[in-house]
C-alpha cells in the first residue's frame, strides 16, 4: 500500500516522503505497519470524539519544547476527567520506543493522541468504558513545503465563531473538532486556503488549525488568548518578540484592524511561522512574505537551535 499523493496548499502541506509507506504506528503497546494500524469501532474516541492529543517534532534527536507539550496534554486531561494511567516518564518512553522502531531521528512530527478508552455501546458515558484509554501515536518524516511557505496562505473569515470557554474551551487540544472543520469548509468553497475564526464578541480570534498574528507599524498583534487555542508555537512567537525588543501585543482587534495589517501569518507546531498574503479576497500589505513575519520565522528557528543544544548539552 502506497501513500496518495493529494495537493493541498495551506499550513499543514508536507513534502511527499516515500519513507511513510513503511512506517510503524504505536497502538497500545503494540508496532504495526500502517496498513494494519487500526482500532476499534467503540473507541470513545471515534464514537463521540472523547480524547485529547498533541503534536510535537522531532529534531536533530530531540523532541523539542517536549514539556510544553506534555503540560498542555496533563492541564487537557484534568478538564475532560480523563485518567491517563501513566506519568509523564512513561509516555515519553513510549514516544521513543515508537521513534527508535521507526530509526528516526530528524525531520520528524510525532502525534499522540488518548481517547477515554473501549466502550460497551455507543455512548457518551464514561461509566460505560470497559478499558483503560487508548494511546496511538503516528510519527511520520514530514518537512513543511518551503513552496507554500514563499507563496503564503490566504484567508477566508468563517461565519463559525471559536465557542465558549463556557461550553467548550477553544484552549482544549480535543478530538472534537467539528466546528472547525466546518470552518475550514467555508473556507475552502469560497476559494481560500483555510479558515479564520473570531470569538463571540466578534473580535479576530484564530484560524481553524493555526494562531493568527498582524503587524502594523513593525508591531506584532495576536488575540488575548481567551478564545484561540492554546498553541505551543503561538507562545514562542510571543517569547521570541519580548527577548529580541519586538513589540508584542495580546489584544482585542477586529477585521477592520486585519484588512489594514502591514502583514499578518499564522503559527504552529508543524509549519512554524507561515506567512498570510490575502484574507477575504483582500491583499495584506504588499501580498507577499513580509520582513517582520520572515524575521520571527528566523528567531524562531533559532529558538529551536537553541533547545536542541541545551537538551544535548
């Protein structure tokens, strides 16, 4: 079985590698080819979208920003009730024994993802699992398409809003995605590349797979916070602004403030920093790959440099 070669242009487009055919994938325990990694039908998971994940890369043999990650996936597991079974130690283990099997040590995005385990019926409840949860992890040689990266993202605003803290926490890395997957469907019908999401009161708040960022006047803005999720990336961004002098602002503004934006780009785990050109049929700025938003992308390449020695060191 080989991979489909599907062209999609956006933040998540990877130069093809043969080398996935033959990966093995982690599912409890267990190393399977890809063609047989499969679980099953009454996964909680699958049933009803009850799990967490996360996403981290794999570079020059170190797993970076690994505690950030591990943070975000323990906080994610306190609020949806999930039991991990496990410490951190131990699924890192895991992690690595899935890396050594597939003797990979560079160029590498690993996902892991726990759903709430087996259950007995089709059912939201909890108290019908019958198995403790269930841990999968995908780790494939992905690079980011330096081509989608020079040409930059468009943008279309989706009339999805990002939810509620109240209802469902858009900090919360869950597997119930829906809502932006809705989004990302707007997006694409109307001819962009992927979906920009505001929050309730209607003020910019994210993409559907990816933090959002403007810059005007050589200052950089991206949302409070409250209504975007919870990116790793989006943190370093914001790091990476304060340590080298450049003004960085969590705040409220509207599409009125994008559409006048200098530049704007997007953040995450796996494309890093990639550049939006045109949001809603509007070219922003000069329609290309603008020198603060290739700036931070530099800074933040650096920053990864920079964890890869010290974890070595």
């Amino acid at each position: 079985m080989t991979e489909t070669t599907i062209s999609v242009h956006g933040t998540h487009n990877a130069e093809d590698d043969p080398r996935n055919n033959n990966i093995l994938i982690y599912i409890n325990g267990d190393l399977l080819p890809r063609k047989d990694a499969k679980i099953s039908v009454f996964d909680s998971g699958y049933l009803v979208g009850d799990g967490i994940w996360e996403a981290v890369r794999l570079v020059d043999g170190v797993l970076v920003f690994l505690d950030l990650h591990l943070d975000r996936l323990w906080n994610a597991a306190s609020t949806v009730g999930l039991d991990l079974k496990m410490s951190r130690i131990e699924l890192t283990s895991e992690i690595w024994k899935t890396l050594n099997a597939n003797k990979m040590r560079d160029g590498v995005h690993v996902r892991f993802m726990l759903t709430r385990g087996i259950k007995k019926t089709p059912s939201q409840d909890p108290r019908l699992t019958l198995s403790g949860p269930n841990l999968v992890i995908i780790a494939e040689y992905k690079k980011a398409s330096e081509e989608s990266r020079e040409k930059g993202i468009s943008l279309f605003t989706s009339t999805i809003r990002r939810g509620s803290p109240d209802y469902l926490d858009p900090r919360l890395n869950c597997h119930s995605k829906l809502h932006e997957v809705q989004a990302l469907i707007q997006a694409i019908e109307a001819g962009a590349d992927e979906a920009l999401m505001l929050d309730v009161n209607g003020f910019v708040a994210t993409c559907n797979a990816t933090n959002f960022f403007m810059v005007k006047n050589n200052q950089v803005f991206t949302s409070t916070g409250q209504y975007c999720m919870n990116g790793i990336t989006r943190h370093n961004i914001i790091r990476v602004c304060h340590e080298n002098g450049i003004p960085c602002f969590e705040k409220n503004f509207s599409l009125f403030d994008v559409y006048g934006a200098d530049e704007a780009f997007v953040t995450g785990t796996f494309g890093g920093v990639t550049p939006v050109t045109k949001i809603d049929g509007r070219t922003i700025g000069e329609g290309v790959y603008g020198p603060v938003s290739r700036k931070l992308y530099e800074l933040y390449k650096a920053l990864i440099k920079n964890e890869v020695e010290k974890a070595k060191a």
